[in-house]
C-alpha cells in the first residue's frame, strides 16, 4: 500500500504551501484547517482500513530495497490508533488557534511549523524501522523547537533553549542506543529485530548487548514522555508555548514517547531479561505518578498545574507498559489494553484542559488562579466544559477517565503490585484535589471583572468536540475497549507482526506463538479468583472478544466454523454494549468454545511445525 | 568597515564567479564522484557570503532567500511522489535515456539529480538567510 507515505507528506506539501503564501494571514488560517481536517478524515479511513484486514497490519517499504534493508512503513492497529488521536486533536487544535495567533506570529511562520511539527509525529507513529523513528524524533522537534520560539521574547529564548540542550543531549542517547542494537543484531528494522532477539539464548553475549542498548533507549524515551526523574525540563518550558498550540504539545508530544516505549518494549526486544527494563519503568511511574500531582498541587497558575498534570498522567501509561513483566498473559493482554486505552483517553482529555484552560484565562484576563474568579458566571458554557474534562482526568465513573484507570489498577492488582496500585489510587485523589482547586478558585467565587476580557465564544466549538468525544468515550466503552484489545493482541504477538512485514517464511526457526494458549490456560483461573462480581464481567468479556476475534482471524481450519458462526452471529449485531452483555450472561458457554478452538494451531504457528 | 575595503571587492570580482563555477562542477559529478547538492549548496553559499561581505548586505535582503528553501523541499519531494505514481515505490529512483538529436549525445539522467537540486536549494537558500539575517543585525 504505498499511500502510507501520505500521512508525512501531506503536512509536509500543506507546510510548504503555507510557506509560499505567507503573508496572506487569513487564507493562511484557512488552508491549514482544511489540509489538516481532510488529512483527518483520511487517517479515520485508514484506521478502519486496518482494523478490517485479517493481519491487521498494513506495510510499505519506501525505495527499491527490499523488507529489511528498505525503509519500513507500517500501520497496525495501534499505529493506527495514534495517528487517528495525532491528527484529531491538530485539527482540533488548528481551528483554535485561528482565534489566538497573532499577525506576528503568522509572519515568522507559525502555521508552516505547526505542520512540520504535525508531519514528524505522524511519521514517529508509523515508522517500522528504529533509525527511522529517530529521524521522526528530530523533524517533530524541529517543528516544536520552531512554535516554542516563535515571537522571540525573552523568555521564550530562554525556555527554548534549555528545551533545546535537554533535547539535543536524548537524541544524541537515542543514536547510540540504535547503534548498539543494530551492531549487535544487524538491524534497523524493528520486525527483523524483533525475529532476532525471539531466537536469542538465555546468558548471550548478544542478549546482553540487545538489553545494554535497550537501556539507552530507556533513557531517551523515558527523558520524552518525562517520566521521573527526567521531568524537569517539561513545567519549565511548556508555559512558554504559544496559547492553543500547547494542546498539542501536552496532549501529543509526551505520548510519542509513550508509544515508543510500548512499541520498543512491548514488541521489539523480546531478549532473555527484557523484563528488567519493564521492572525500571513500573518503579519509575510510581514515582513519576506521585511526585507529578505533588508538584501541581503547589502550582497557582492553571498553565503550570496542567503541565505538572502531564507528568503525573504518564505515569500511569508507563506503569501499563511495566506491568507488561508480568508472567501472566491475561495480566499482559490487561495491562497493554489499559495503556492503550489510557494514551487516548489522556490525549483527548489533556488537550481539552488547556484549551478551556486557555479560554478560562482568556475571560478571566489572567491565569493566576489567585487573580481569577467568578468565571462561572462570566462564562457558564466555559465553566461546563472545564468540569466534565477535569472529572473525567481525576477518574470519575461516567467519563472516559474512570475506565482507562479501572483496567490499568484491575490489572496492577491482578500483578499482586499493591504498592504502585495504591500509588495509583492516591495520585487519583490528589487529582481530583487540584482540579478542585482550580475550580474553587478559577470558576467560583465573585468576578472580579463585569464581563469577559476577550472574546472567546468561537473557541468553545473545537473544544466541546473534545468533550463530547471523552464522554462517548465514556459512556460507549466498548468499542474502543475492543479496538484497543484488538491492537494489543499485534503488540503482544510479535509473530504477526514480522509475518507482516518479512513475510511468512521470517517465522521459520521462531518460537510458536503461545500467547493464546497460555492465556486460555489461566483464563478459568483469573475468573475464579476475583472476588470483584462487576469487574470480572468486564474484563472476561473482553479477554472472550479478543479470543473469539483472533480465533476467527486465524480459523482457516474447518474444524473452527463452529466459532466462526458465533463471531459472525455477535459481530452482526456490532460490538455495541448490548452484545457484551450477552456475552457476559453465558460465561458457562464460552470456555468450551475456546477451548475448541485451542486444540488446533493456527495459521501462524503452522508454519513452525 | 570592511565592505568598504578596495582588495576585497577586487579580489571578489574574481572569485565569486568561479566560486559558483565550482559549485555546479561539484553538484554534476556529485552522482558518482564525491560532491552533490549539499555540499555544493554549501560552495554557493561560500559564494554568497563572499558576495555580502565585498559589496555589502542591503542589496542581497531585498530578496526572501528562505523562498529558495522551500522550492527547494518542494522539488525534493515531488520527485520522490512522481515516482510514486510511475510505479515504483516512494523515493525510488530510475534514469532518463535520452540521445539528443543532431548531436548524438547520450544523455543519462538519473532522478536522484532533481532530489539532489531539492536539496542544493535548501542548504543554499537557508545559509544565505542566516547570513543575510546576521548582516542586518545592528543596523
């Protein structure tokens, strides 16, 4: 499918266009909503596109080189996923600014940065090749070195500049993570790699080298999402960024480093004593979670508790990806679910807070939360939208919040990790403390001005689709649940991945993708053991779903149309609520199916046979 | 100042052009022999510089120079999505036979060429606005 190039290069051609007609500040506005909402509705389109193919991987190789040496592009369904959030909230997010950019900003070529920026994370989401991400990296933070600078006041100069050195140095420790792994294993590419270190023995030198370089990789992406105790440089510069585009950065930016750490630790590097670097990151986002709320909680500047926020949030994604270590694959499928659940939850939420952060201070006429006050009754639309986000970033059961934490602490709790869980559940309270505060202090109270400082009315209309969009997400879980279970089961079956990439004849020599069975094996078990009635029917639901979705993808063998019907007979009704609780009412029934399904291999692991 | 200076213009008289000269020797061989566009862009821009020091700066910021950049990128990715459509993969690349009439010379031009001007463009375009940039400071 060559049209994967066209997330990268359509920004890109929008950037130069942009460029060409600088000057002309409104058609400019203009042309990038409408680039960015068309790119927007080709990204939904691929998403689909994907989730309906039987791999559920779709690959480019870009030049005339074949699989592993070319340059991969590749779109599973995670991939997907992001690209879907990265170019809904830079729609979004472009129709906001065009209420707050200035004509100076436009002249030294805000919009033109904006879609570089947007092109580098698109192209770090679908990039299958590891150098190729860290190219990605560089045109992402070009663009964002460019927005954070733009107007050139002092303190942007100065903010920038430590943004800059803080970044200059993580990718000077990405090169040279990926030129170990790639002296050690021969490759850049993340599938080959992947092939490689499947096959790798326990006490190698290779491995040890594979996990040596695993580590600088750590250190990069853990400095990107700042995670602790690679933090500081993020509440230090992001209030410099320009108002509305800081949506992106705090929404965007960090999760591309998320995504890398799921995408390089969930899939590439599967070496003897990969887990230790999954064991650093569960110890790291118990502290990244705690002492990022503690940090908001001194904060009284609604862009700088926000920013705090940040941190706080990626800990609880990070302590997704280290509950990965787990030797318990239903725990595994759980924990990757939740994370990837929690990444769009959180970059939907998280963007809608600054905006109507943004919009807050606009009518407020400053930030300072001691300085605002009585913006409820200055602007009541506002007000409301700021309190479905926050609720639904503190956890609060309608919203989008409560279930991307419940599975994650589900799962956490499943691990036997009671510490970081209970980490987790005091973050949530601190949460929900802070957002408290800048409502008490932001939202009630007198106004201490007789109307609005600036107009703000056109803004509201981006941001109420973030909101309404976290409160569909809430209320209609399940669809999203099974998108997100269906792209964990590609990040945590390498095997189908590298067929897809290398093709069929790459898994000779593989070990069998035992995944399934040995989350079938345990699945009666988990079920048993939770003393949790309404928890084990969510979770066991989808852990059926997921099975009957895979069996089906794989059900080439007469001997499966008996569960084939089944999917059939459920997916016609379409993965709506309803169908889930038909589901859940005949647990009796669904074991021995699976079990069916069980006793014969599917396609994939034949080949090793 | 130095823009002021008799030897320099005289001497700049001179080098500029061939300066210039080099730089599109350096770009043509720069397929199989060490050179290309970066580097060569890089000469031009040596060129430039030269150029704004002898005769000094308010002439040259008459022009946009980043304009150059972005042709530049747009002329490198348009032949990588030509060649998209023309069936092979994206920033791949093929050559152009062609014997030219009448003087029977065989004309071998691979694609990389357009890319590698793409990129002679920016490296030119974008160190001459750092030049021309620095040169207004102050004043």
């Amino acid at each position: 499918m060559n049209a994967l190039v066209i997330p990268i290069l359509w920004p890109l051609f929008t950037a130069i266009l942009l460029a060409l007609v600088n000057g002309r500040y409104k058609l400019e506005k203009a042309l990038s909503v409408l680039s960015t909402c068309g790119l927007a509705g080709w990204v939904f389109w691929l998403l689909w596109y994907v989730d309906q193919t039987d791999a559920g991987v779709v690959t480019m190789i870009v030049g005339g080189w074949e699989a592993p040496f070319g340059i991969a592009m590749v779109a599973d369904r995670l991939a997907a996923i992001m690209l879907c959030l990265s170019m809904g909230v830079g729609a979004v997010v472009n129709a906001y600014t065009c209420w707050t950019v200035t004509d100076k900003q436009q002249k030294y070529f805000f919009y033109p940065l904006f879609q570089v920026m947007l092109c580098g994370v698109n192209w770090a989401f679908i990039s299958g090749d590891i150098f190729n991400l860290f190219v990605a990296y560089e045109v992402m933070l070009i663009g964002s070195y460019g927005m954070m600078i733009v107007g050139a006041s002092r303190s942007q100069i100065r903010q920038t500049l430590n943004y800059i050195a803080i970044n200059v140095v993580g990718s000077t420790f990405f090169v040279g993570g990926v030129a170990v792994v790639y002296a050690t294993t021969g490759h850049t590419n993340m599938a080959a790699i992947a092939q490689y270190t499947m096959t790798l023995a326990e006490g190698s030198p290779q491995a040890a080298m594979v996990t040596a370089g695993s580590m600088l990789l750590l250190t990069v992406f853990a400095m990107k999402t700042a995670a602790w105790p690679l933090f500081f440089w993020l509440p230090d510069s992001y209030p410099s960024v320009p108002a509305g585009v800081i949506g992106f950065f705090a929404g965007l930016l960090t999760k591309v480093g998320v995504y890398s750490l799921l995408r390089v630790f969930g899939m590439i590097f599967q070496q003897p004593g990969h887990e230790l670097a999954l064991d650093i990151l569960l110890v790291l986002s118990g502290f990244t979670m705690l002492l990022g709320v503690l940090g908001a909680m001194c904060q009284w500047e609604i862009r700088k508790i926000l920013s705090w926020h940040i941190i706080s949030q990626v800990g609880y994604m990070v302590m997704g990806i280290g509950l990965c270590g787990s030797a318990h694959p239903a725990i595994v499928t759980m924990a990757v679910v939740g994370t990837i659940f929690y990444i769009v939850h959180h970059i939907i939420v998280k963007s809608c807070l600054f905006l109507v952060g943004g919009i807050a201070g606009r009518v407020a006429g400053t930030q300072e939360l001691k300085k605002m006050g009585g913006v409820l009754d200055l602007a009541p639309g506002v007000a409301g939208l700021f309190l479905i986000a926050a609720l639904s970033l503190a956890g609060m059961p309608p919203f989008s919040g409560f279930w991307s934490k419940f599975v994650l602490i589900r799962a956490g709790l499943h691990g036997e990790h009671f510490i970081i869980v209970t980490v987790a559940i005091v973050t949530g309270f601190f949460t929900l403390y802070s957002m408290t505060k800048i409502w008490s202090y932001g939202f009630w109270g007198k106004p201490k001005r007789e109307r609005a400082a600036a107009s703000y009315r056109g803004m509201m209309i981006p941001t109420a689709v973030l909101v309404v969009f976290t409160v569909f997400m809430g209320v209609f879980a399940q669809p999203f649940y099974r998108l997100a279970t269906d792209a964990a089961t590609i990040v945590k079956h390498p095997q189908q991945y590298i067929a897809a990439v290398l093709g069929e004849e790459a898994l000779v020599g593989l070990p069998a993708d035992t995944f399934d069975e040995a989350l079938n094996e345990t699945l009666d078990e988990t079920a048993d053991a939770t003393a949790e009635p309404v928890a084990i029917t969510v979770a066991s639901t989808n852990q059926f779903d997921a099975f009957k979705s895979q069996s089906v993808r794989n059900a080439h063998d007469p001997r499966n149309v008996q569960v084939t019907d089944t999917k059939i007979a459920a997916s016609d009704s379409g993965h709506t609520p309803e169908t889930a609780t038909n589901a859940s009412a005949v647990p009796d029934a669904m074991p021995t199916q699976i079990t069916h399904v069980d006793a014969t291999p599917h396609a994939p692991a034949e080949v090793t046979h | 100042m130095i823009e002021h200076s008799p030897i320099l213009r005289t001497v700049a008289r001179f080098t500029v052009p061939l300066t210039v000269a080099m730089s599109v020797v350096v770009f043509m061989q720069g397929h199989n022999l060490p050179g290309g566009g970066f580097i060569a862009g890089v000469l031009a821009a040596a060129a430039g510089a030269t150029y704004l020091l002898a005769f000094g700066v308010v002439r040259a910021s008459k022009f946009s120079w980043w304009r150059l950049s972005v042709i530049g990128l747009l002329i490198a990715l348009v032949t990588g999505v030509v060649l998209g459509f023309v069936g092979v993969n994206f920033m791949d690349h093929t050559a152009i036979e062609w014997v030219v009439p009448g003087i029977h010379y065989h004309l071998h031009l691979p694609t990389a060429t357009f890319f590698d001007l793409g990129v002679y463009l920016i490296v030119f375009g974008t160190l001459m606005t750092v030049f021309v940039e620095l040169g207004l400071e102050g004043r």
